[in-house]
C-alpha cells in the first residue's frame, strides 16, 4: 500500500480508537462518581482514597501491558486516569517539602497523579503538623537515598507523631547543572542541596573543581538563587529549571546512574492489605546483654523478610537508641502478627508505624 493511501487510513483508525478511548474514560469517572455516592449514603467519614486499591490496580496493569508502550509509561498513564476520576470523588490536597519543583513534589504527583492539589512546606515537620491538623489530607516527605542513606528528620518525626505510613513512593533521581550560562566554565558558585551536593560530588571534582559549592534548603531554592544571581548554577531537576528559567547546562550529573530517593505517604487511616505490602515499626531495646538479639530473634524465627533496619538517638535519655525497622507483609498476616506481637512483648518501647503498598515502580 502506498505512503499516500496509508497515513490516511491509519489516522481515520487512530481518530476511531481515541473515541472510543474518551467514550470508555467518561464511562469509568462515572462509575467513580457512582462508587463516591454509594460510599457516602454507607459512611458519611468514608475514605475515598484508597491506597490498596489503586496498588492492586496499577499491578494488574503491568502485569497485563504487552507493548509496545513500556510498562512504566502505562502505569503513568492510568495513574493520571484515577487521579481524575479520584477528583470527582473528592478532590485532595497533598503537603510536600516544598518549594515548587522539588523532587519531593514530584514523587507527590507520581503517587497522586495531577489532579490533586499539591501544597508547599518548608519543613519536614510542618508537613508532618498540617496532616495532623486536617489542614491537608496526605503529606510526602523524604525517607532515604540510595547512595547517601536516611533522612534522620523524618525518621524523627516518627518518635512523637501519631500519623502512619500509608504507602511509599520510589522515585529515580536525575540531577542536571542548570544556570542562565550557557559556558561552563563561567561557573563561579554551584547551590544545590546538602544531598544532591554529595550525590554528585565525584561529576563536580572533575568537572568544576574550582566553582563553590553552597547548600541550601531544597533544589528548588538553588534554582532560584541561580536564576538571579551572575556566575552561578544550580543542581536540580528538570521542574524546577522550568519554574525559574534555567536551561541544562549538563544533563544527568548524578555519580550514580541508579540513585533513587524513597519517600513516604503520611495520613491518618489504616490500611488494609494489597496483597503485596510493607510493614514500618520502631522499638528500642532494653538495656541488657543480648537485647537486639532478642528482638530480632522472631523475625527470622517466623520466616519474615526485613528490608531495612536503622538506629537513632531516642532523645529521651543520653545514649538511648531506637531502631526504625521495615518489614515485608501486612500486620494482619498472621506469621507478622504473631512476630510483632512477640517483639513487643521483648521491647522496651514497640511502635507500629503503618503497613502499606509497596511502592508500584
């Protein structure tokens, strides 16, 4: 078949099949109207997002996918599909560790689609005050990097707040040197946050050893500054060089090509079990020969898979530690329940933190 022929008819199929797209949308954001109708006739405090749900969901549909669009791209597209059809529901506010255009609002919108209405903190711990006030229904905040290890003011947080984990969010970090300079020689000063700063500390040894390096409280800050201010870049993502102007002067700078950054979903419900799920609980231990022995002791006796285990200074007295532990499974299977429910019997102090979705990549 001729060029001439074809493209007319392949585009008369792609305009049939994008009706049929739209046609079928309309169909499922009413039957999540419907869903939103029926839940609140039951239980006017209903919980309309429901991170099980969308887990199981978004799993079957990579499982399902078959190409030639990557699975992740899928994913990405129904998670936009939900997030709008969340919003007829009820429509979300997130709290993220702003400003605009860090990647901790990007991994709020990965999670949540862009449907929901993202609002900007400066801390750690008023993202964690405005979910407990109402003032927002979720908050995303930072956990771990993979090549620069926790981030300690959010495992803190933990220590004194009442809210639970309700999902968590993986998120590949690509950082570029963005500047108003095109040269990069011209480079004098370099902002970026402490984190980033050390994440691609061997690129800017051997690229701009020359230039300062200056942390400051977020990327999106460093952009800012770098777009105001002569001779400077920043270290940012590709967000926040749109929000403030600044092209990329260097693409991907990160030392490490597979640095991911975990971040968690914080809020007030319990979640049930997607059938593939993560458990976060903090203990500390009692002050006696063998005690994190103890503790860990029922974990490998039923079988269970920890994925992470980290210690911190309680606060409460001098050299007293609590450990920050993630476990794989739900509190409500039954091998995890009956380890959780030794372990706390064998703890000083035992917390359990939430179980939730491991995160969809």
């Amino acid at each position: 078949m001729s060029e001439e022929k074809a493209l007319p008819e392949l585009r008369e199929r792609i305009d049939a099949i994008d009706a049929q797209l739209q046609e079928l949308l309309n169909e499922r954001a009413a039957c999540a109207r419907a869903v939103a109708e029926v839940k609140q006739n039951s239980d006017p405090d209903a919980e309309f997002y429901r991170p099980e749900r969308e887990a199981q969901v978004l799993r079957k549909v990579r499982e399902r996918n078959q190409g030639p669009l990557p699975a992740e791209e899928v994913t990405r597209l129904f998670r936009e599909i939900m997030s709008a059809c969340l919003a007829l529901e009820k429509p979300l506010r997130i709290g993220f560790l702003g400003p605009e255009g860090t990647f901790t609002q990007a991994a709020a919108l990965k999670q949540f689609g862009h449907s929901v209405q993202t609002v900007s903190f400066a801390a750690i711990d008023e993202v964690f005050r405005e979910v407990e006030a109402g003032g927002v229904d979720y908050g995303v905040v930072p956990v771990e990097n993979s090549t620069e290890g926790v981030i300690n003011h959010t495992l803190d947080m933990f220590l004194r707040s009442p809210l639970k984990i309700c999902g968590d969010v993986e998120l590949r970090i690509h950082h570029h040197l963005l500047s108003t300079l095109s040269d990069l020689a011209a480079v004098e000063r370099v902002y970026s946050h402490q984190q980033s700063l050390a994440q691609c500390r061997e690129w800017l040894n051997a690229r701009l050893p020359s230039a300062e390096r200056i942390a400051v409280s977020s990327n999106a800050e460093a952009a800012r500054r770098a777009s105001q201010e002569p001779g400077c870049a920043a270290i940012a993502g590709e967000t926040a060089g749109e929000i403030y102007g600044l092209k990329a002067v260097v693409r991907n700078i990160e030392d490490d090509p597979a640095n991911t950054t975990r971040f968690l979903v914080i809020g007030k419900q319990r979640v049930p079990p997607s059938g593939r799920d993560k458990t976060s609980i903090l203990v500390s231990a009692r002050n006696q020969p063998g005690a994190l022995y103890r503790l860990l002791e029922p974990i490998a006796r039923h079988g269970l898979s920890m994925t992470r285990i980290e210690s911190r200074p309680s606060r409460l007295s001098t050299w007293d530690y609590v450990f920050f532990m993630d476990l794989e499974g739900h509190c409500d299977d039954p091998e995890l329940a009956r380890a959780l429910e030794e372990l706390q019997t064998e703890a000083a102090m035992f917390k359990w933190l939430g179980s939730y979705p491991q995160a969809v990549l």
